[in-house]
C-alpha cells in the first residue's frame, strides 16, 4: 500500500494566501498594498518602479479598442473633408460617387 505524501504546511498557507490575493477587487487590492507600504516604507522605492513598470505596459486590446472606438464615430463630414486631390489622385466624394 502506498504511503501519501502529507502537504507542506508552508506551501499549504502560501497557497491559500494567494487565493486570497486574487479573490480581491482592484480597490481592495490598492488598500492592502498602502496597508503594506505604510508597515513597510523600505519597500515603496520598489513598488514605485513596479507600478511604472505597469503603466509602460500598453496592451493590444486597449489599443485595438481606442481605434475602433475612434472609427466607429466618425462623421460623415469627417470623411468629406479628407475628399478632393491626394498625391496625384482625386478622390471623388461620396456623393459623386452615388450619383447624387
């Protein structure tokens, strides 16, 4: 009969303390890192350098959504204006276009 191997109590609490961590909402989560840093003020020259760290960091999402928002509510007289002689091209209006 095989003998089973008893959990490690250290990974056991770390391991409930990171459910813990992950379970918290953005608020929550800013409120224990300045619990954190008001306990631990040697710490806050490495948390400044982690949080700009996040800040320099630009997704794809978040690009992808702002230029979909951004074409999504453009004007019609926004597009007119771009009508009209472009590197040796014209480019007719809309309107001309339908035959209006």
């Amino acid at each position: 009969m095989a003998k089973r191997k008893k959990p490690d109590r250290g990974t056991t609490a770390s391991a409930a303390q990171a459910s813990v961590i992950q379970r918290l909402k953005p608020g929550e989560g800013g409120s224990v890192l300045k619990r954190l840093l008001a306990a631990h003020p040697e710490r806050r020259a490495e948390a400044e350098d982690m949080a700009q760290s996040v800040l320099r960091e630009v997704s794809f999402e978040s690009v992808a959504e702002d230029v979909e928002c951004a074409l999504r509510f453009l004007d019609i007289d926004d597009l007119n204006d771009r009508v009209g002689t472009h590197r040796r091209e014209y480019t007719p209006s809309p309107r001309r276009r339908l035959g209006n």
